[in-house]
C-alpha cells in the first residue's frame, strides 16, 4: 500500500507542475521525445495499468495512444490551442499486449479543416510491432486558463507531494484510490489489484447475450488537465465493455477499435456508463458496437470493435 501511495503522490505533482493529468501521469506514461510535430511516449507495466490476467487494460492502452497522438499535434498546433480528441483508432496486431515497456511514436500528419490528423506505431521496447493508430483532433483558440503554463512534457516534479500540500481534490483522488486499493486486497486471494477494481469499474447483469455493461465512478482520480474526465479513460471503458460482450474465446484476436468523442465527460455529472452489443456475428468475424453515457443519460461517445473468430471445426 506505502508503495501505492508514493505513487499516487508522484502522479498528483507531476501533473499538478504542468506534467499532464493525474491519470496519465499515474499509469506511468513518460515523454521519451516529443517536438516539431512528433512525440514518443513510453507506458511501463504496474498494477494500475494491468488486467487481472496480468496484460495491459484496454484503457490504458487507449490512454497511451491518446496522449502520443495528441501530444504531436499539440507540438505541432502550439500553446495557443486547445486539441480535444474527436476520433481514436486504433489496429491490433495482437493482443492482447504484452505486459512489458509499450513505446507509441506519433507524428503529426496534416489537416482536414480544423482537424489536426496524426498516427503513431504501437511497439515494444525491443521494436516488436503490436499495431497502430490514428485520430483527429479538433484545434480550438483556448477560451479559459487551464491553470498549466507549460506543455505536459515541460514540467516534470522530481519528487512527490507530502501529504500536507495536497489540496482538497488531490485528497479526495488518493483517498478513492487508497479505498479502493484496500477493498481490492480484501476481495483477491493474493492482494494483487488489476485497473478495474483499483478505478472501481463494476459489471452490471447484461440484459442479454451479447450484451454488456460496465459503470465507472468519476471523480478527481480521472480529471485531465481541463477537469474533465480522461478521453482514454471513457475510450478504454468502452472498449473494454465491449470486449466483454463479445466474449472472445481462445483464437479469436481484436483486429481493431474505433471511438468517436461526441462531448466531454464531466467530474459532477456522475458515473459513466458504458453498454456494448455484439451487431454482427459471423463464422470469422464480430463487429460490437456501443457507447458511453453520463448519468444524466446524455451520450458521451460511441464506437465499436472488429474481432477475428477461429473457425469452428
């Protein structure tokens, strides 16, 4: 648990010093290059990145993609701009990944309108190929200070807060974590937490088969650097869910996940909630298809899954 919090702490000041939003910088994502319209960005394994099966959670890898695809253009936009996310996909060359260092390279690719457009290659450390992916961003003249001055790669804390220096939110997101840290080690034989009980992600009775739902509780342990929830947290949970709904067997592989922001979710509006439904399921392929609501049942984002199915003999 000790070793828990100091991470915690780490994460809540880098991110409070301009190094990006708690969940990013919690996860354990590093800039290892980034400028003139490229960034490379490393993701380390640790259990607040890993599912149960000890593999990488689909949110964290939504997360990485994210953070290196908008990080490009970013570098490319400039400070003036603000770039949320308005498409995210991303092709599986396996999966699931590995549990070792994932390094996403992203460059900046041009513009559809106001879109700014990148894509980036998924590999390991040793340069094996794990897939790729590709989004648009919508650049927008900055309306409000974000309270940061600096890019998320400029401003790096060497050490992590004390418990003193916290403020009222930064208390509220290590106390969420810490609880459910604590309820984890109490439900698991062997103490080892995964992302989704650690973020309090809870499976809900699916009304069918081929059917899904998960619900993620909001709160400042998801806030990025606007106060609004993470796009890869919303974009993780719904693929996520519909993974489930598919079921997926032994042989079958994710060939690709696509989402589409529709509006940010926000800390206030309560839980997410994430419904998926297998759309078609045929001898060799499965498409699932979903989206994300509020608790205001106002719908946050959609999007969908493309699986390969082996053969039954």
């Amino acid at each position: 648990m000790a070793g828990l919090d100091q991470s915690i702490l780490f994460g809540l000041s880098r991110a409070r010093s301009g190094g990006g939003s708690f969940p990013a910088q919690f996860s354990g994502l590093t800039y290892r290059a980034v400028g003139d319209g490229e960034a490379t960005v490393q993701l380390s394994p640790a259990p607040q990145v890993l599912d149960a099966d000890g593999s990488f959670a689909a949110a964290a890898i939504t997360m990485l993609c994210d953070y290196a695809l908008s990080g490009a253009a970013r570098s490319r936009v400039g400070r003036a701009a603000t770039t949320p996310t308005v498409t995210l996909q991303i092709e599986y060359h396996r999966w699931p990944f590995p549990a070792g260092h994932i390094v996403c390279r992203s460059v900046f690719r041009g513009w559809l309108g106001q879109l700014a457009i990148a894509s980036a290659t998924l590999e390991t450390a040793a340069g094996a190929r794990l897939g790729s992916a590709y989004g648009r961003f919508l650049v927008q003249e900055r309306t409000a200070a974000t309270g940061f001055s600096r890019y998320p790669w400029e401003g790096v804390s060497e050490s992590p807060l004390t418990l003193a220096q916290l403020t009222a939110a930064e208390r509220e997101a290590r106390s969420f974590l810490l609880n459910r840290a604590a309820s984890g080690e109490e439900d698991t034989a062997s103490g080892d937490l995964s992302y989704g009980q650690l973020y309090g992600v809870v499976a809900e009775d699916p009304a069918r088969a081929g059917s899904f739902r998960l619900r993620q509780p909001t709160g400042p342990h998801l806030a990025n650097r606007s106060g609004l929830v993470h796009g890869g947290v919303t974009a993780g949970l719904l693929v996520d869910t519909c993974l489930r709904a598919a079921a997926i067997g032994p042989g079958s592989t994710v060939l690709s996940s696509s989402c589409t922001f529709l509006r940010p979710g926000r800390i206030e509006n309560g839980d997410l909630l994430a419904c998926a439904d297998v759309a078609f399921d045929g001898r060799q392929l499965c498409c699932v298809k979903g989206e994300v609501t509020d608790a205001a049942d106002r719908c946050l984002m959609t999007g969908e899954i493309l699986l390969a199915q082996q053969p039954s003999p």
